[in-house]
C-alpha cells in the first residue's frame, strides 16, 4: 500500500488567552487516503476546525503548533509560505461554514473564480471563463455565463455555497476540506449540497474531509469517522463499523441526542448533562468523565489513550467501554 | 374560500388565525411573505411550524404576536382580535404572550447584568416591588436550571449558548403567559445542548401550562415536540395533521420532500440521491396557483392555473394539493 495522502501526527495547537493557554488540539494523529472520505464529528469548541486550520496552516498568529502534517510527501508545518501558497487552493482546496463571507462581496462571481485558476493554472482570459462557466455547470448552477457577471448577493445562499464548491474545485485539489458545509443551509439544500460534494469527489477522485456536529450528514458519506471530544480524538473507525458497535460513551450519547423521526412526540430526548470542560482548564482525568454515566474512579484520575478495539482500524479512548462483546441494547 | 385549517379536538381554539396576509415592500415591488394562512392552536396544544428559510414562518410568528402588523386577516387570542388592538391594550394583551428567538445571545443585551435582563418585563408591566420581582426572577431562573444566587449578578458573555437560550426562557416565562411563539431556539445550538432546552421546553410548558407555536427547520425536532404539525411553503400552508400520521403518511409532495432530505444517522441508510428539487422561487414574483409546483415532481397545468385549497385527507389531517399521494 502506498502512503497516505495526508497523516497528521501528534498535532497540538495552543491559544494564548487572558485566561491562561486554550489547548485546542491536544496531541491529535489522523490520516486519510487518497480518495476517501473522512468525517470529523464533535460539538463547538472541541478543536475540529482548528485541526482543519493546522492542516491548511491557517492558524491564528498566536497559535502554537507541534506535530506534523504530512500532505503529499511534504511537511506543512515545516513549507515556507511561498510553497504553501502556491498548494492552497491548488491541490489543498477549503470549502468553509458560511458562502456569505467566504465570498468577497464586491467582486463578480467570475473574477472570484477566474482569480484562482488563472493564479493556480496557466491559463489564459478566455480559457479561464470557459473553465469557470463549466464548474458553475458542473456544480449545478442554471445560466452559468450569466451567472459570471453576478454579485454574491445576487445569489441565495445554497448557489453561494455552489459557487465556493466550485472555486475550490477549480484546480482539482488532492484534497478538500469541508467545514461544516452545510450547517448554514436549509434541509432540502443540505442534501443537495452533500450530493454535490460526493459526485465530484468521485469523479475527481479527490479525498475529503467533512467536518460537522451533525452525525447524519457523515453517516452515510463518510469512510471513516473521528469523533472528537475536548481537543483528542475519542474514537475512531470506518464508518459502518463505528455504528454497528461504538466504544465511547461519548460517541453513543452524540448519537441518542439527536431527534429521531421514528420517535413519538413528547418523548423525552436522552441529552447530555453539562457541557464540555474549560478548554483553558484541562482536566486530570478524562475529559468527558464528568458528564458520562459509567464514569468512575480511574476515569477522574487518568487520560485513556486511544487504543485498538476488536475490529481492525476501530480506536476508543476510554476506561470502561461500552458494547465490547455483542450488541445489547439492539 | 374561508377555511379552517386545523380543526382542534375540543373547546374553542387559544389561538385562531383567521385568512392571514402579510407583506413587505421592497423598493417597489411586494415581499408576499404571508398569503392567507388560517389555522388554530389549542389550549394546552404545541403547534409545530415547519418550512425553508423564507418561507415566511418566522413573519407569521411575529404577525401573531402584532410585531409585524397584517395586511387583512385576523388573529384571535382568546378570542379577542389582536390586529384590531392598540396602544395600552395590545401592550396587556401581549403579557399573555411571548417570544423566544433563534439566536440566543444575540436577543441578550450584552450589558445588562441577567437578573436585570429577566426582570425587565416585570417593570415594563408596572410590577413596583422589588421583592416581589426578584423573588419572581429567583423562581423562573431556578425552574430552567440555573442557580438564581450565580446567575444574577452575571453578564451574558459569561454563558454558553445553552445557557443564554435559558436565560431567554426564563425571560419569556416571567410575566406568567400563556402562550409562547418559539422561533427556531435551538436551531443555533449543538447537537447535546439542543436535547437538553427540547427538553427544558416540554418540562416549562406542562409545568406553567404552556401553548407553544414552535416554528423551526429541522422536522425531527419538531416532531420531537409538537402535536400538531403545519408545513409551509412560500407564505401558504400545504400540510396540516397530527405529528405521528404527518410523518407516518405525508399527503403533500413538499411534507415528502422535507422528510426525503433529513440526513438519517445511520450508514445503511445510504442517502437516496436528492431529488432534483431546485431552490424556493422568489416570494416577490411567487409562482401562479400552487407555489409548490415549480419544484414538485407531479405538477401539471391544473397547478398552474388553480390554487389548491387545504381539504382534510385523512381525520384530522389538510393538505393544499390537487394531487395528494395516497
């Protein structure tokens, strides 16, 4: 088997605050494939988008970063900016959150995405347009060449996010990176979005990290999943497996949190108590001991490491593991 | 042409909107944001508002509450017209109502500490003790989960989201009202604080006796709290029916279509290729007859040319369309 696309070893980035240092990624190795999938699921504040930001270097200045983030044979945290200029955008592409302001406001549509592929590819004016008019095509956009001409505000908010999917593909990138997509979009666009998402990553054959709170949007779109809690990744496993048997508590209270359509009205949602800890605060022992139910005596005292389950390729971190022989409560 | 949308099981309605309509000027063109909505809301009940941004959800709820005054129509609280009221009567009238908005630390001021913040709707409403505000301001920040001696003295910045949305909540139940409009109040939440207001809400409503309209995006949490359901569409409503028979057997292609684009947390369920649906039209040039038929899969020129009005289906159950699925 050849290397990874990307591999991220021991990451850890730091945030000065008044408060003392934010530990925002603690000590973090992932690695992804050269077209595949993985999702990296957790709440707000749990470091998923920092890591995303160590990877395409884009952190705060403040930021302290260790570890390394191999992408294509080289270090980013070691590359000099003009080199990891010239691959952001190119073959490291980001799609963010919201297209309102990851769009600049006072340009047209077409200099947005003609810039990027005239700066990435040699091409000229015309060959530019026409490479635009069919990436808008390609990512669902009616009257493409008028299209061109328009103001990001001329557009709804599912075709911005079309028209940023198609800026970061528009030099077919090894690599994209998908912060929460679509958390800004209605339903019915989210769907649409994500199918858009997994159509050009198979034709591109182009990996892909997609980055959410949501567990549904990854369930059925992602190879592999990493759930982060705190700054750590707590668990970690292809897809179908982690759904079939989770270790983390975490991961199994994530997943009943969420309303099923299946449930009757009024029933009372099995929610998380408290929140997660002070990132400014970390605790001694695991971080999500304090709001787990089968927490106990070690679990305060200790950090779990992430260790191997059964299935090949399934990590937890955590002391008393749930569902470690047959599923029960099925 | 009048209709009643949703019949309720028994006693006259809480809440009666009668042939609704509202619109925005816009240069000079017309945002037709709210076009003829009737429905009704049981004492008691919990009226679940689904819809796309800019469906006008949002513009009916504060039509309700008289923040964003109609163009006809009526709404009747208790039976009294609440369009038909001013000045010092609408300011009582509206005690008995309140709103909980989407976006929880945005509708806190940031420089107000939060015991005066939930108190301010007791002296808005010309409560002079003192004690008698705190000792109410202790008790509805107690009943939502926070400790009243903590809390008091703080600053919004020092919350969470989720605690800010509980903060908002104790705010709206202070002056002891009947009924709440909850705009999108976990839309902005994560996935596990989002669990715990759902469930703050139910234990608030049945402890004060609440009626809730609860207007929100994602059909599973509205499920997860209404008994009834109405789906809308561009100013229009096209499903209204009991939650489980909603979901379990939608008559209107758009309630299908909403409930077809739900991401299911589970990787068996390999996500049906999204039906090419496009995007809501414009609700300044709203398409002729049904508004749905520019994205419905069994549109035909009857559509076009006649607006489908809302006829019951199934007990309890309306639906707007000339086609309904079986």
């Amino acid at each position: 088997m050849s290397a990874p696309l990307l591999t991220i070893e021991d990451v850890a980035v730091e945030l000065p605050t008044p408060r003392g240092n934010l530990r925002a990624v603690d000590h973090v190795d992932l690695s992804l494939d050269a077209g595949r999938t993985l999702g990296i699921v957790g709440e707000s504040g749990c470091g998923k988008t920092m890591l995303s930001r160590a990877v395409l270097q884009l952190l705060p200045k403040k930021a302290k970063l260790t570890g390394r983030v191999m992408f294509d044979g080289q270090d980013l945290v070691r590359l000099d900016a003009e080199r990891l200029r010239r691959l952001r955008g190119r073959d490291l592409a980001v799609v963010f959150q919201d297209p309102m302001t990851s769009l600049n406001p006072v340009l047209t549509i077409g200099t947005q995405l003609m810039e990027t592929i005239q700066e990435h590819l040699e091409l000229d004016a015309s060959a530019a347009k026409a490479r635009s008019i069919e990436l808008l095509a390609a990512v669902g956009i009616p009257a493409p060449e008028q299209r061109l001409a328009q103001y990001p505000h001329q557009c709804s908010g599912g075709m911005r996010q079309r028209i940023a999917i198609a800026i970061a593909l528009s030099c077919e990138p090894k690599l994209l990176i998908a912060d929460e997509p679509t958390t800004a979009l209605d339903v019915t666009i989210q769907a649409q979005i994500l199918d858009l998402l997994a159509r050009e990553q198979r034709r591109r054959h182009m990996a892909m990290i997609i980055i959410t709170h949501d567990l549904g949007v990854v369930a059925g779109r992602a190879d592999e999943l990493a759930v982060m809690y705190a700054g750590r990744v707590v668990e970690r496993a292809p897809t179908p497996a982690l759904f079939k048997r989770m270790h983390m508590p975490y991961t199994e209270a994530l997943l009943a949190a969420i309303p099923k359509l299946e449930t009757a009205p009024h029933t009372p949602l099995p929610a998380i108590s408290g929140r997660p800890p002070d990132p400014t605060r970390p605790l001694k022992g695991c971080s999500f001991a304090p709001r787990c139910r089968y927490a106990a005596g070690r679990c305060h005292e200790a950090k779990p490491e992430l260790k191997s389950a059964e299935m090949p390729g399934h990590l937890y971190a955590c002391f008393h593991p749930i569902q470690m022989s047959e599923r029960t409560d099925a | 042409m009048m209709q009643i949308a949703a019949r309720t099981a028994s006693g006259t309605p809480l809440l009666n909107v009668d042939n609704l309509v509202v619109e925005y000027g816009l240069g000079n063109k017309t945002v037709h944001a709210v076009s003829g909505v009737s429905l009704e809301v049981a004492r008691g009940e919990t009226l679940g508002l689904v819809g796309e941004s800019g469906c006008g959800k949002s513009t009916l709820g504060r039509a309700v509450l008289q923040l964003r005054r109609a163009k006809s129509g009526r709404v009747l609280f208790d039976g009294e017209d609440l369009t038909a009221m001013e000045g010092e009567a609408l300011r009582k009238m509206r005690r008995r109502v309140q709103l909980i908005f989407q976006d929880p630390i945005a509708s806190l001021n940031p420089r107000r500490r939060i015991g005066d913040i939930v108190a301010e709707p007791l002296i808005i409403a010309g409560v002079k003790d003192a004690a008698e505000r705190k000792r109410r301001v202790h008790e509805v920040l107690g009943a939502v989960g926070l400790d009243p001696e903590l809390v008091s003295g703080r600053l919004p910045h020092e919350f969470s989201g989720g605690q800010c949305q509980r903060i908002c909540i104790a705010r709206s139940l202070v002056l002891n009202p009947e009924f709440i409009v909850c705009d999108e109040p976990v839309s902005a939440l994560d996935v596990s604080i989002r669990a715990q207001i759902l469930n703050l809400l139910e234990e608030m409503k049945a402890r004060f006796g609440l009626t809730l309209l609860f207007i929100a995006h994602d059909l599973a949490v509205v499920k997860a709290v209404s008994d009834r359901v109405a789906v809308m569409y561009l100013g229009r409503l096209c499903e209204v029916g009991p939650s489980e028979q909603l979901f379990a057997k939608p008559a209107h292609p758009y309630t299908a279509l909403l409930l077809q684009a739900i991401p299911v947390p589970d990787p068996d369920m390999r996500p049906a290729e999204s039906v090419a649906t496009g995007e809501p039209p414009s609700p300044i040039a709203p398409p002729s007859g049904c508004r749905f038929r520019t994205r419905c899969p069994r549109a035909d020129q009857r559509c076009s040319a006649e607006i489908p009005e809302l006829r019951e289906v199934a007990p309890g159950q309306f639906a707007a369309c000339h086609h309904p699925l079986a």
